[in-house]
C-alpha cells in the first residue's frame, strides 16, 4: 500500500465539504478525477473508504481511520512547509548563538530584544561557548553564530567585526590605586583579582598584560555575575578588568572607580563568528546591524 499525502487531503476535504462536487472544488480538480482518485486509494488498501449509495457521503470504518492519520499528518506537513517557505524568503530559520564572552550576555539580551521584534519566527537559542568549543560546533552546524574576541583562519567561516571594547582597572574609590592615572601589571601584585569563573587564556587581563608580564596576582576570585564583582570591587574584597561597556551598562553603585590599563590603553575587538553560506540571510544580518548598533546605544545612554 502507497499512500500519499494528496490522499490524506482528498479524504479529509470530502470529509469536510460533506460531497463529491463540493471537494473537487475545494481541491481544484474534477469530480471525475476525484472518484478514480478515490478508488485507487480503495484498490491500494483493498477496504472500502465510504459507505456506498449513502447521503450525504459518508465515511466508513477504514475512511474514518485514515481520515484520523489525515487529521494528524497533515497540520504537521504544512507547518513543515510553511516554516520552509520561511526560510526560503529569509523570515524564518535558527540563530542558535554560542558566546566565549562571558560579559557578553550584558549585551546579547538587549540586542536579541531587539531582533525578536521582527524576527519572531527566528528559532533563537543561547549556549555558554566557554562549556565545549565552540568553533567546531559551528563547522558542525551544530550552533550558528559564535561570539569570540579571538578570530581565527577557518575554511567557510567569516568573523564579522562587531564593535571595540576597552579592558578597563576597577577598583574602590579608596584603594591606593584609584589614585593612578593607569595601572600596569605590576600593579596587581599583591591583589585580589575578581574574575569571571573562565580559564585564564580567556581573560583579557591574563592574555593581554599579566601572563605576557609573567605577573601573578595574590590570589583570584572567581564569580558568576557582573554586579556581583562590582559590589565585591565597590566594598574593598578586591580589583577587576572589565569591558568598559560592561561598567557602564551594569550601574551598581558610585564606590568605584575605573583606571585605563596601561599609559597607552588596551583595545579589544568582539566579533562574530558565521558560517559563509549564513552571511546573506536577512536576519543574520540584522542580527549583525543589531550587535554593532546596542554597544553605541548604550556608549551615549
């Protein structure tokens, strides 16, 4: 037995318009053809579909249970063609977005808050990149945008420049070094350092000052939140590095102060990561414009 999905809708749209006539309308074809339709689908089951000389047509037994698959099978296969008619015009697709930031999620909720005002049939998704690695996953297609500060030379991938970010010094308004112009790595001797719970290569303050320096720091604390940090940083238990966006957008209190690293600064640039075949999709470049645009925003906010 072969049965096709044109056969799941012949039987439920003579179920529906209750006639023969009335369903090859609904259907766009003949009477004619609908009633050899319809005894090719008998012929493959070897049942009979409808109770004969019945008015109005009426489904038997086997009509009824196909008529239950077609109720069933259908809804599915046409969400399944909408959602890819969605994507063929670019208004629907995954976004699904793995970021090797950790501050980054400051900054990813606004901008995704903007992109689910248009892009609503966008299945988006968000997975910690710092918890497997995360650029073979995006070769895997296993995720569809990583959110690095480290691009690298990979075969059909892109890293498409996001914005500029300044590793800054934060410290308590009374400790000794907010009197500084700038800190160098020197400075962090004998510090606390509070950090994101991240390996140290990705950490700016380790991979670009104190590592390269061969500082160490008297010990590192390890903490989940941004406001967290502050509030440890703003009450004496400690200095941090942070994006200076990040300081900004996170406003917990005036008891800190914030120092440039180094007399000349550091700058870092986010980007991220897309598969080449991704670059044209109308929302992955709207998701692109977005992630450029919410850091100004939020610079003269």
């Amino acid at each position: 037995m072969h049965i096709e999905f044109r056969h799941l809708r012949t039987i439920r749209a003579i179920h529906q318009a209750g006639g023969l006539a009335r369903a090859a309308d609904q259907l766009n074809i003949t009477q004619s053809a609908l009633s050899h339709q319809i005894k090719g689908i008998e012929d493959q089951a070897g049942v009979e579909l409808f109770v004969r000389r019945s008015k109005p047509l009426r489904l038997s037994a086997a009509g009824q249970r196909l008529l239950r698959t077609a109720e069933k099978v259908l809804p599915e296969i046409e969400a399944l063609e909408a959602e890819f008619e969605g994507v063929r015009e670019g208004s629907a697709g995954r976004l699904h977005i793995a970021i090797e930031c950790h501050a980054c999620f400051e900054w990813l909720f606004p901008v995704l808050e903007q992109f689910r005002k248009t892009w609503g049939d966008v299945d988006v998704d968000i997975r910690p990149g710092l918890a497997f690695d995360a650029l073979p996953a995006l070769g895997r297609e296993d995720v569809d945008v990583v959110i690095s500060s480290d691009p690298e030379d990979l075969p059909g991938v892109s890293f498409k420049p996001l914005f500029d970010y300044e590793p800054v010094f934060v410290a308590a308004s009374s400790h000794p070094l907010a009197q500084k112009e700038f800190v160098d790595a020197v400075d962090f001797r004998g510090e606390t350092l509070i950090t994101y719970p991240v390996e140290r290569g990705r950490l700016d303050v380790f991979s670009e000052l104190l590592t390269p320096a061969k500082v160490e720091p008297r010990a590192v604390r390890q903490v989940e939140l941004t406001a967290v940090i502050l509030m440890l940083v703003a009450s004496g238990r400690g200095v941090a590095v942070l994006p200076d966006w990040v300081v900004r957008e996170v406003k917990y209190s005036s008891d800190y102060v914030t120092r440039p690293i180094t007399e000349k600064g550091l700058t870092k640039r986010l980007f991220a990561a897309i598969r080449d075949e991704d670059a044209d999709k109308p929302y992955m470049s709207h998701f692109l414009k977005l992630g450029r645009e919410i850091p100004v925003r939020l610079q003269r906010e």
